[in-house]
C-alpha cells in the first residue's frame, strides 16, 4: 500500500497538510506518505489518474494501483482511520 497527498504547498492548506504528514510519522505509523505538488508533473498526472478534483486529496492506494480509500476538501481524516486502511 502507499499513501500519496495531493496539494499545494504555498496555499491556505499547505501548512495544514504539512502537519499532518509530520504528525502521522511521528505518531509511529508503518511506511510513510508521498506529498506531491499538485502544480508539479509528476502530480498533475497523479491528479489526473486518480480522478482528484478537490484538494489537499490523500489517496490510500493498493500495489497495483487501485484506490482502497481516498479523502477530497480541506477536511482531512483522522491519522488513524489513514493509518488502517493504509495498512489493512
């Protein structure tokens, strides 16, 4: 499984998904979460697969692929519910 955000950086939720990426790490959860830069290539094309259109966006995706759960808007999910299904 890997987990990916979908932001941008110098916006008014930037600072906020920062956060949590930092807290989720250093609450101990397995793995860790892939930030990209929604005006960047590489995650204008993530975008673009996943069919994102609200953002920040956290994806929990399978190895192959496929989306398991995903999160769209400003609110963003407890670490934990993030942490269960990222390792289920």
């Amino acid at each position: 499984m890997k987990v990916l955000v979908l932001y941008r950086p110098n916006s008014e939720h930037g600072r906020i998904v920062e956060e949590f990426i930092r807290d989720y790490q250093r609450a101990g959860h397995n793995g860790t979460i892939e930030a990209l830069n929604i005006d960047t290539r590489e995650g204008s094309a993530t975008a673009s697969l996943y069919d994102v259109m609200e953002y920040p966006s956290i994806i929990v995706a399978r190895d192959d692929g496929s989306i398991l759960r995903a999160w769209q808007g400003s609110i963003l999910p407890l670490q934990n519910e993030v942490a269960a299904y990222a390792y289920s």
